[in-house]
C-alpha cells in the first residue's frame, strides 16, 4: 500500500536580533510638540467638559441701572462749550467767538441744544466746541465739529435758512478772520490788562498748570497773530487799525438792514458778526481794556444788530 509522503518546509528560527525589531509597519510615536504641552497645562479638564455640557451657559438680559446713576439717553443734542454758571446755573456762553458762533447758528436754524461746558482736551478735534446729536439720531455718538454743525442745524433746524455761499459773503468772511480775530486774540490772550479775564475763562486752578497753560495759550495766539498779519512783529497800533477799517466796512454793508445782505432773518454771516461784537459791547464781562475794539462797535448799525441778534436768539417767544 503506498503512503503518500507529506512535503515539509523548513522555516529558519528568528535570530535574536530579528525578534526584538519592530514590525515594518510599526513608526515610533513622537514626541510631544512645546505647544501641545503647554496646551495641556490649561486644557479643561474632562469632569468640567462633561458638566458644562450638562449645564450649557446661558446669558440673561442686562439689568436696569441703579436710579442714581447717570441717564445717558439725549433727548436734545449737546453742545460742547466754554462757558460759565452763575450761582443760580444760569449760563454764560459769550467769551469764547466760535462757541458763541455755533450756539448763535443754531439757535437761529431752530435746533434746541443742551450746552454743557467743556476744555479742548474733551473735545475729539482739540477745540471747541463740537456736538453730539440727540440719541434717536442715527449716529448719535459721532461728534461733529466745523461745518458738520452747520450742516446738522440744515438738516434737523426747524427754520428755512437762506443760502449764502457766495464769493460776496467768503469776501466779507476773510474780514473777520484776517482783520478783527487778531486784534480780539491779542485783546484776550496778550494785553497783561486783560489777564484776568484769560484767567477766568481758559486757565486751570492748578498753579503748577496755570503757568505753563499760560505759556501755552500765549504763545499760540502770538503764532497765529503773526501767521494771520504776516509780519515778522506784532504791530499793537497796527493790529487795531485794521480792526477798525474791518468794523466799518460791515458798518457800511449792514446799513439800515435788519440782517446783512438784505436778508429779513438772521444767517450764517450774522451768526460770525455777532460772535465778535457781542463780547466785544457785553460790559459784564469786565474788560480791563477794551475802548479800541469798543469804540468801533459801540454805535452805528452794528450796535443796533447786536441787540437785534439777541432779541432773535434769546428773546423770542419759545427762545430760552
């Protein structure tokens, strides 16, 4: 009976050299990087997942204000100012020309603001003033400053104002910038007999500060002086002449009208003429010096549209 033989193949034994290497597959794991060990020092630990999980956070409405702190909401514009309070709060508001420019503007385009008083370093431009709109406005954080005002006044003013960019009204503009601000800056910031206005209105309590906000001050007004003249040296006599030539050609443009350039209502134009005379005329104020600029404005047509201004502004019924 044949037997089938059973072929048998032979497979070496594994050296032990053989036995202890990884298999080929097998790539050894690296090390863990700095950053995912740094990231496991502050990884929330597993029992926190797992409960924040259970409990997901959950934000609540915000709670009303206590009743003593202060209302945020505008229901007028502000008006960013320099101004004084008197003992019973009422406010003066007639020192500073731009501020009392834009107060005037506005009033006279029927826009009811809130004056607050304020400094240059409150204000986003450095310098008065500026206003926040009311805040049903749609950018009621947005301050706006220079023609921005005007433009605001245009817009929300509840009196038709009559246009008046002309080159006629930037003509007579340039008298008031080149001709009679240097002489009211040098009146204000420069003349010693006035100091003590310059004290009260822009000056801080501080005596450390006043010193060196004086020096400041001073020293910027003599600038612009220069810069506005165009001469090397301030020339006093020369500063107030042309002052003087300045007031009476308005005298002569103003005439026997209301309002300048003819006009039954007060503008923009009316607005910067009165800035310079009313603090100019206002005996309140208690000038140490002030007949130069006084004896030019203290008669005649622009007198008479001083007191017109505030009849319109301030006296009228409604106006407060």
């Amino acid at each position: 009976m044949a037997t089938a033989a059973t072929a048998t193949s032979t497979v070496p034994a594994p050296t032990s050299a053989s036995a202890s290497a990884p298999p080929p597959h097998a790539v050894p794991a690296p090390a863990a990087s700095t950053s995912e060990q740094r990231r496991g020092l502050f990884a929330v630990p597993g029992p926190i997942r797992q409960l924040f999980k259970l409990f997901p956070l959950r934000v609540y409405p915000a709670e009303a204000l206590p009743a003593r702190a202060p209302d945020q909401i505008r229901e007028r514009p502000r008006l960013y100012i320099f101004c004084e309070r008197d003992k019973d709060g009422v406010t003066f508001s007639d020192y500073n020309p731009s501020c009392l420019k834009w107060n005037t503007f506005l009033r006279i385009a029927g826009v009811d603001v809130e004056l607050v008083s304020s400094n240059n370093h409150a204000s986003p431009s450095g310098a008065l003033p500026f206003l926040l709109p009311a805040s049903s406005d749609p950018r009621p954080d947005v301050p706006l400053t220079g023609s921005k005002i005007e433009r605001y006044a245009l817009d929300h003013g509840e009196n038709v104002m009559h246009d008046t960019s002309s080159p006629r009204f930037d003509a007579y503009l340039s008298l008031l910038s080149q001709k009679i601000r240097p002489a009211w800056l040098y009146q204000v910031y420069v003349d010693p007999r006035n100091h003590h206005l310059l004290s009260r209105w822009y000056l801080p309590s501080n005596p450390i500060l006043r010193a060196s906000t004086l020096h400041t001050l001073r020293g910027a007004a003599i600038s612009e002086i220069l810069k506005t003249t165009r001469r090397p040296l301030i020339d006093e006599d020369q500063l107030f002449a042309d002052a003087r030539t300045a007031f009476q050609t308005l005298d002569r443009l103003l005439g026997q009208d209301k309002f300048f350039f003819g006009s039954e209502t007060p503008g923009m134009f009316d607005a910067e003429v009165y800035a310079y005379t009313q603090p100019i005329i206002n005996y309140s104020l208690v000038w140490g010096d002030n007949d130069r600029l006084l004896c030019y404005v203290g008669i005649g047509p622009l007198f008479a549209h001083r007191q017109r201004m505030q009849d319109w502004c301030w006296r009228r019924p409604g106006k407060h």
